[in-house]
C-alpha cells in the first residue's frame, strides 16, 4: 500500500497544508480538528501569524518521508535506537557540527540522550549541547547530575533558545523528543480505555457501537466541547476513510493509534518549524538542513505499525513506553525508569519565547498556547525577569 | 532519626490546613506538612523517586482518636471511588491544590475524608521515611528558599544562569545547593548520612561557621557526630 494513507488527514481535507491551502476558510475547521485531535495541526496557527505554514506543505519543506504499510518489520526498537545515534554522530563527525539536544527530563528525549551517550566516542561529548530547564532537572535529576552537569555543555532553554538568530540555529544540529507519542499510541488520553481493559485491543473498530462507547470512555470525551466533534469526526470521516485503505488496522486499539498516527506526519515538522519561525525568524530551508529527524524515520515507523498490534510490546503492566524505558534501563541501571517513570507531558515544559503572543509551551503531542501567563510564571518569572535585564542592559 | 508530626507545635483554630503529597502509585499519602513550602520543597527533592501529588486537607483541631500525621499519612488514601490523579506536570506544578475537608469525625472517632487503607506496604514506608528526612532538612536547615522552584533554581546550575551570588556567599550557597542534591540523588536515608558526612569535611567548618547561620550549622554538626558515633 502506498504511503498515501498515512498523510490520511491531508487526503480528508486536501489542499490543508498545500500550495491552494485556503487557511482563513479553514480556520474554524481546523481549530475545532485540534480541540478533537491536539497532535494536529492547529495550535500552532493561534496567535502565530498563519503565513508561517501557508503555501507550504510540510513533507516537501522538511523532506520528511513516511513509510510503506507494512506488519512485519522484523528490527527491534533498541536496534533502530541505536542505529539513529550512530547516524547521528556520523553526520556531525563529518559536518564537524555540535549536536543540540533539547533534554525535557521525560522518556522520549531521554531516550534521545542516553543513545547519543552509548554510542560515543571519546570526543563526542566535546560536540554534544544538551538544552534542558530547571524543571529537567526536577524530573530527572538522577540523570541530569550523572551524565550531564559538568560533564557536558548545558544550556538553559528558557534563556539561550529564544535568542536564536538563523545563524545561531545553523551552528548546529538540532535534535528532540518529538513526536514520539504517536509513535507509541498517540496521546493517552486516547489509550486510557485500552490500558484499563485489554479486550478492547480485539474489538473491532467496524463495531460503530462499541467504538462510540470506547471514545466514551476517553478523558477527551469529557469535555463537552468535545463531545459532539470527537464522535461525528472520527465515526464519520475518519471511519471511511480508513475503510477505502489498504492496512490492517482491525481492533478498536488499533483505530485509534492510527488516529493518532495520522498526525504524525505534521506534529514535529509543523509545531516546531512554526514556532521557529515565529518567534526566531528561522526558514524552512535553515529546518530542513540542521534538524536531525530522530522519531521521524521510517524505520520507526514501520516499528509502530507492525506492533500497533502488540500491546504486549508497547505496554507493560499498566504501563507504556515500554522498549523505551527498557532502552534507559539498560544503560542507566536505574530501577525507577524501568519499573515507574510515568508520562507527565515534559516536553511541554519546553517553554519558547514568544513577546506579545504570550507563552507557548510544545508538547509532543498538542501544542498550548498559553494566554494566561500566571499558569507559567512560577517556572518562568526569573527567566523572563533576568533575560528582559539582560537584553535591557546590553542595548 | 528523623520525626516531625507534620503539625506546628500548637493550634488552636477549628480546623487546620495540612499539606499533604499523594503518591499514586502506593496510593497513599507519604507526606504532611503545615508549611506550604517545606511540602512543595520535599514534593520537588522526592521528584526523581515518585511524582507526588499535592492535597490540601482540613484537619479538626480537636483530634480525633485517628487523625493523619507523618507517624501514619501512609495509611490514608483518597476515598473509594473519588478520582485519582492523573500524573501530569502541569497539574503537579501548576493547578491549584485540590481541597479535601477532613473536619468531620465519623462515629469511630476517626477523622472523615479519607479513608484508611488495611494495608500498607514497606515500600511506601521507606518512601514516607526519605520524605520525613527531606522535610526535616528543608523545615530547619534550608529554610532560606522560599518556594520549592528557588530551591530547583539553585540545584539545577545549568551554565551561568543560576548562579546567584549576589544574595549569599558563593560558599554558603553552594554547601546548601550540595545538601540538596544529595537528598535529591540519594536513594537511602544511609546513603544521605554518608555523604553529609563527606560534605561536612569537605567544606571548611570554620569558614562556614562565619557565613552560615550558626545555629542551623550546629543542628548538622551534631547530626554528623551522631551518625559518625553510631556507625
């Protein structure tokens, strides 16, 4: 089957990102799609000025490809892990480049870190930037003051980020955690049914009955502004269209991975490029040549769809992330990351500046434009305070 | 060692608020405190063992035969059926703490609001334990932060950023940022004794002595000779 079907949600509303994009047209549709969906496209396009993503389309402007359909990819997921940090060290060997991981302290850029420290040679480390918060440090301290503090260059991402100039960006290959929640299952706020009764992962998601109960059953159903979009949105469009594909998706589970999924192709390139550009200035061409694609790679992607079926590997006992958590362990003997760590969003603590927008905070799998800036001031107060002064102070 | 009932010496209000982390995965309370900040303290110290979520409960002031103290808050949980939080940073840092009005006595003469749990598992006790003894340092040794992210500020010295000097003595401020980051790394209450240990000899006592406050510089040197006597 040809990739078409993964870019499912450009094909239900064509043209969305593309050349003919009718943004303005669209915009109520596609902020009621991101109420439905938060990995989709449109938090980024509030309070952003839309041109950023008009006449664009983020496949061709990232050159991000998406895999075939396939349910027997035999690699592992410590294989691809550990292929993607050998890869990645390679192109900055050759490009004599440092490598600027943005480390939130969760799982996934975690994951990140701990790939790029196994594979390392001896002067690596020299290259490797890792821009982090103080709320990094909050959650995963063990790891911050093990592997990083003093032994390799730290930047605060409150305070260096959002000063970012194209040059600046160009200096070196970016690297994240993002999206790797759609990898995995997507958001889960989706899963929270599957995790607590595993017999949803064989009812099928033809069965519109039980699939309406599942949706339900989300914590996004209970939103009331929600409810009705969620329901005729998924059961109605989404249902046909994945019914005109060729795949085997077939459980109720499965359905909504691939829901998810479906977001995957814009989540990375289009929440960050956006707030790149928006609030740094940077082009699409400065992206697409210094951002190192780490979750975005086919071979993940082949990953999560032959085990879109195996919740045995993507979960553990009521618990998920699994081959990731296991990845760390592996390397950092820490009990607490194989046995416990649990999701707490961190991604979104990477915080970007962006005057007079207000704050936005991306995640991996929604993008929160933060308009109330008291939910933010008790991390970022002295930030905002001492990066004002600096600036105050140095013009 | 280490024992703080998680009330102030002495109240005489109807009711008390006392603050209180939850952990979800032992489902249990692990932690009260009266001062806000020493609870938001030890909730980001412990933040590396266990996400704690932050309750404040109204306690009678006239005390029940069964009342939630530090001696037992691992026996309480949230009432069956009543939500359980999702662990998320946004609503462990940032939504307002959630109320549970424990005043009322039920016909036990136990303290109503939460429920007490049969049993209680040695893991969670230990986990109890290790918060007790980082309140116990953030209650009388390290009370000049005032909030919980003053004290991440100061650990986490990502490159010249965090350094504040200007407020306190370089020294000072880095023996206090040491002591926190061994409660924040260790993963015993033996392994935090040994490296107070080695910090105290690593630090020079007597400059310290001059910049530091004495009387909290006391209250750890006679908890160093204790440990050193009884090892």
């Amino acid at each position: 089957m040809a990739t078409k079907f993964i870019n499912n949600f450009l094909i239900t509303h064509p043209g969305l990102l593309g050349a003919n994009t009718k943004i303005n047209k669209n915009l109520d549709l596609l902020q009621r799609m991101s109420v439905v969906g938060r990995g989709s496209v449109l938090e980024p396009l509030r309070g952003h000025n839309s041109t950023a993503i008009k006449n664009t389309n983020c496949h061709e402007m990232f050159g991000y490809k998406i895999a075939d359909w396939t349910s027997d990819f035999s690699m592992t997921w410590a294989e691809i892990t550990d292929l993607k940090a050998q890869e990645l060290w390679s192109q900055s060997r050759a490009l004599n480049r440092p490598v600027l991981l943005r480390w939130s302290g969760g799982i996934d850029s975690t994951l990140v870190l701990i790939a790029l420290l196994k594979h390392a040679r001896a002067d690596d480390l020299d290259r490797l930037v890792v821009a982090t918060t103080k709320s990094g440090v909050w959650e995963s301290s063990h790891i911050y003051f093990t592997y990083l503090a003093n032994k390799v260059k730290t930047l605060d991402f409150d305070h260096c980020i959002p000063s970012f100039t194209t040059d600046t960006f160009a200096n070196f290959i970016h690297v994240s955690g993002s999206p790797c929640d759609q990898l995995m299952i997507g958001m889960v706020a989706m899963s929270e049914p599957a995790l607590q009764d595993p017999s949803w992962f064989n009812i099928s998601w033809k069965n519109t009955v039980k699939l309406q109960e599942y949706l339900g059953l989300t914590s996004l159903h209970d939103r009331k502004q929600t409810k009705d979009i969620l329901l005729n949105y998924i059961t109605k469009i989404l249902c046909d269209n994945i019914e005109s594909l060729d795949t085997d998706i077939h459980s109720i589970h499965q359905f909504v991975w691939w829901f998810n999924f479906n977001f995957f192709s814009v989540a990375q390139g289009v929440h960050e490029y956006t707030h790149w550009h928006a609030d740094n200035g940077i082009p699409a061409s400065a992206w697409k040549n210094h951002v190192f694609p780490w979750f975005y790679d086919t071979r993940y992607q082949k990953w999560a769809m032959t085990n879109s079926s195996r919740p045995d590997i993507v979960f553990g006992k009521n618990d998920w992330k699994v081959p990731l958590k296991q990845y760390i362990y592996d390397y950092v003997q820490d009990p607490y990351w194989l046995e416990y760590k649990p999701k707490i969003g961190s991604h979104g603590r990477t915080t970007w500046k962006a005057p007079n927008k207000g704050w936005f905070a991306i995640t991996n799998d929604e993008t929160v434009n933060i308009h109330d800036l008291s939910r933010c001031r008790l991390i970022l107060e002295d930030s905002i305070n001492d990066s004002y002064s600096k600036q105050s102070s140095a013009q | 060692m280490f024992t703080h009932s998680g009330y102030p010496r002495s109240f005489t209000v109807q009711k008390y608020r006392l603050y209180a982390l939850f952990d979800p995965r032992h489902d249990c309370f692990i932690y009260v405190n009266h001062n806000l900040s020493v609870a938001r303290s030890v909730q980001a110290l412990m933040s590396s063992k266990a996400p704690l979520w932050l309750y404040e409960l109204w306690v009678p002031a006239t005390t029940p035969k069964t009342t939630i103290d530090n001696n037992n808050c691992d026996s309480w949980t949230l009432p069956i059926g009543a939500p359980r939080p999702e662990i998320t940073f946004f609503q462990l840092h940032f939504e307002d703490i959630k109320i549970i009005d424990c005043t009322e006595i039920n016909s036990l003469g136990q303290m109503a609001g939460l429920d007490l749990k049969d049993n209680v598992s040695e893991e969670s006790k230990l986990l109890k334990d290790y918060a007790i003894m980082v309140g116990w340092f953030c209650q009388y040794l390290c009370t000049i932060e005032s909030t919980a992210d003053d004290m991440i500020s100061r650990v986490a010295i990502l490159d010249k950023v965090y350094q504040k000097t200007d407020i306190f003595d370089a020294d000072v401020y880095l023996f206090i940022s040491e002591i926190y980051k061994i409660l924040m790394l260790s993963l015993t209450e033996q392994e935090v004794k040994q490296k107070i240990i080695v910090l105290m000899l690593k630090f020079d006592s007597i400059v310290l002595v001059n910049k530091f406050s004495k009387q909290r510089l006391n209250f750890l040197k006679i908890l160093v000779d204790q440990w050193q006597q009884s090892s």
